[in-house]
C-alpha cells in the first residue's frame, strides 16, 4: 500500500453543516390564528330565554363562594367618637395653665375638707376649679361609654352612628338635676357662702375622679387588660372616690347645719341623684 492510499480525508465541519441546509428543505407552517380566507364567518343567533334554557334550570358551579371574614368595627371607628375625643383634647390642651394652677390645691381636698371652703375664698382658684371640671365632663363620660360603665336601657335604641352622644347627655342630664336639687332644697337657716362652697365642693372631687380615673383607665389599657377588667376597675374606683367625696361634704354641712339637716341634704341631693344613675345603669 502505497503512503498517499493510507491518508484518510475527513470532511470540514463547515463543509458538512452546508452540505445538510442544502439537503434540508423549509416547510412553511400555516397560521391557525389567520381565519381561512375562503370560508365566511357564521352569524351569532340570539334565541329567546325559554328556548336558551329548555330544562327552565340554569346550572351554576357548585364552587363555595369566597367568605371575607368579618371586621368589627371599634369604639374609636365612629366619626363622632373620634371627633369628639379630638376636640376636648384640643380644648384642654389651650387650658392646660388653669389645670395646673388648680392641681395642688385639689390635691389638698383629698386629706382636708377645709380647703374646699379656700378654693371657693379664692375668685382665681374658684374660677379656674370651674373651668376645668366643665372640660372634664364631656371626657369623662366618653369613657364611661368606651368601657360600658355607663349603659342606660334607653341607649339601646339609639343608632350607631350617634356614638358617645346620648352617655354624654344622660350624665349631663344628671349634673343639671342635681344642681336643680341643691336649689330647691336649700337650708333655710345655713349661710350663702357656707352653702354653696359645700354645693361646688363636687367639682373639687369630681376632678380629683377624672384624674384617677383617667390614669387608671390608661394604665390598663397601656398594659392590654381587658374591656370588662378596665370596666370594673372604673366603677370601682369611681364608687370609692363619691364615697370620699359625700363624708368631706359631711363634714363641711356639719360645720353650719345640724346632724338631721345634714343627713336629709345628702339624701335627697346626693343619695337620691346617684341612685337614680346606678338603677339606670342596672336596668340597661
């Protein structure tokens, strides 16, 4: 064999790639999308209701619908709630100097009875006492409303969107009898001044109450205790400041009117009020 007969020629790789595109040939794919040009389109049919549906039954898919679940909405949701709370804390906030002029006088009412006759001594402190306990009535009542201290039957069939209004009118409602009680039932022998220090020592312990009745209700709340835990640290508290608050007024009746004047007093200007609010609150 001769050296020239034993070399092998292999083919070049762009050689041979050439070689199969020639003998491959392109076939075109007809667009099924594209309607066929020789074919026209079928007319839609509309037909009547008893003939679209012959069986009179329409089937549906026997899928379950998808449930959403519920959202409550809460005590702050209601506009006038919320607008309301808004406005005292704006209101008081402007009246934040007559509050803290005020303060360490209040304090002292809690240990002496005497320095409700001071406050009343003093036309800046007695005007600036006024001042505050008006601001503080509105607010205290919307959280009596927030925690159901305060439920009436009759708010019951009050709508929703009225909110905090009709707690908020019942215990002003309250506030106006009694002062309409402290008029009627005056003393005949007791002095003016002596008489109506007595009768605007409830606004000294009525801020006294908002004041321990607000950090409490803000401390549980910081703390996530709840509604009903809140609720009845509420009345609690509120129960054992009136009960301080009817022996200092006792003792400021004692000092100008006798022991059975002073007994029928607060019978009929304390007792008889408080109770009237309490029987409400129970039968709602």
């Amino acid at each position: 064999m001769s050296r020239q007969d034993s070399i092998i020629h292999l083919p070049v790789p762009g050689d041979a790639l050439s070689a199969q595109a020639d003998s491959l040939s392109v076939q075109a794919v007809p667009d099924t999308l594209a309607p066929a040009p020789d074919k026209a389109e079928a007319p839609v049919e509309i037909l009547p209701m008893d003939e679209a549906f012959p069986g009179s039954s329409l089937e549906l898919s026997s899928t379950e619908p998808a449930v959403f679940p519920h959202i409550t909405a809460t005590w702050a949701d209601t506009p006038v709630n919320s607008g309301l709370a808004l406005a005292c804390i704006f209101v008081f906030l402007l009246n934040i100097r007559n509050f803290l002029d005020i303060l360490p006088s209040i304090a002292r009412c809690f240990t002496r009875w005497k320095e409700n006759l001071n406050i009343d001594a003093s036309v800046q402190l007695s005007r600036d006492r006024n001042i505050v306990a008006a601001l503080l009535v509105i607010p205290y009542f919307m959280i009596a409303d927030r925690f159901g201290a305060f439920s009436p039957s009759f708010i019951g069939n009050v709508p929703h969107w009225a909110g905090c209004l009709p707690t908020v009118a019942a215990g002003c409602i309250y506030i106006l009898l009694r002062h309409v009680l402290a008029i009627l039932f005056k003393p005949r022998r007791s002095r003016e001044d002596a008489y109506m220090s007595m009768h605007r020592a409830s606004y000294n312990w009525f801020i006294i109450l908002c004041i321990a009745t607000f950090t409490t209700v803000a401390l549980m709340s910081l703390f996530g205790l709840g509604r009903d835990t809140v609720r009845t640290a509420f009345l609690v508290e509120t129960g054992v400041i009136y009960f301080l608050f009817l022996l200092s007024k006792m003792q400021i009746s004692l000092s100008f009117c006798n022991p059975f004047t002073t007994f029928l007093y607060l019978c009929t200007l304390e007792i008889l009020p408080a109770g009237l609010l309490v029987a409400a609150t129970l039968r709602g």
